[in-house]
C-alpha cells in the first residue's frame, strides 16, 4: 500500500519539486496551495506524513500545525516544515507544537529524502513484471 503525503505550499513549483523527487517512491501525494485546504484535507484523507511551508496566504503553516495537533483525528500526523524560514524562534516554535522535521529552501534533493525517510519509510516503486 503506498504512503500518502500531503504536501501544502503556496508555490506550485515548489509542489512540482517535491513530486519528482517522490516519484521514485510508493507515493500518493496530495497538494495544497494553503493551509485552510490542507487542513480540510488532511482531515479527509489522513495522511501518513504532511510537507508543510511555514509561509502561505489564508492559513500559515504555523496555524495549521496548531490546528493539526488540537484536533484527536490528525495529531498523530508526522509534520516536516519545508520552507525559507530558517529563523531560529520559527523552527523552536514548529519544534514545541510537535514537527517531525524541518527542512529550510533551497535544499538539497538527496538531503530531502534523507530527512524524509528520517520520519517515514519510503518504498520504492516495484518496476513492472513481465508476465508470460
């Protein structure tokens, strides 16, 4: 069964990043462009881990990690921050309401993936087989 994560960033690019660098994996990755959809959606689908950018419009990162950790149905929810923000007070606060992980932008991609797998196990995709 593959893993699904939610990945929640106001920059498309930035979601198109992360999709690739999944790609390899046994993914099923869910996009937000805010905190207030991800919230919603997360509630819905109950992911194994959220990728969550500390700044967005309409709900911020920060909110909706508060959110995430009120609310009995998503607290156990492992949430990695993924975003600019390299601020020290930002990354204690992410820290104290429960983050998994903090992952600053630019980043590197094999050191994605290291911090990921840090919190999730990540499968690879089975290659088809060639049936007779």
């Amino acid at each position: 069964m593959p893993t699904t994560i939610l990945t929640v960033d106001d920059s498309s690019t930035l979601r198109r990043i992360v999709k690739r660098l999944l790609q390899p994996y046994a993914v099923d990755l869910i996009e937000a462009e805010n905190g207030e959809v991800g919230l919603a959606l997360a509630n819905e689908k109950h992911p194994d881990l959220i990728l969550l950018d500390r700044t967005m419009p309409v709900m911020d990162g920060v909110v909706m990690l508060s959110h995430l950790r009120e609310n009995e149905k998503t607290r156990h929810i492992p949430v990695v921050m993924l975003t600019a923000d390299a601020d020290l007070h930002t990354i204690a606060e992410v820290g104290h309401l429960g983050a998994a992980g903090y992952i600053t932008k630019p980043f590197d991609d094999d050191d994605f993936i290291k911090k990921i797998t840090h919190v999730i196990q990540l499968t690879p995709r089975s290659s088809p087989t060639a049936t007779n």
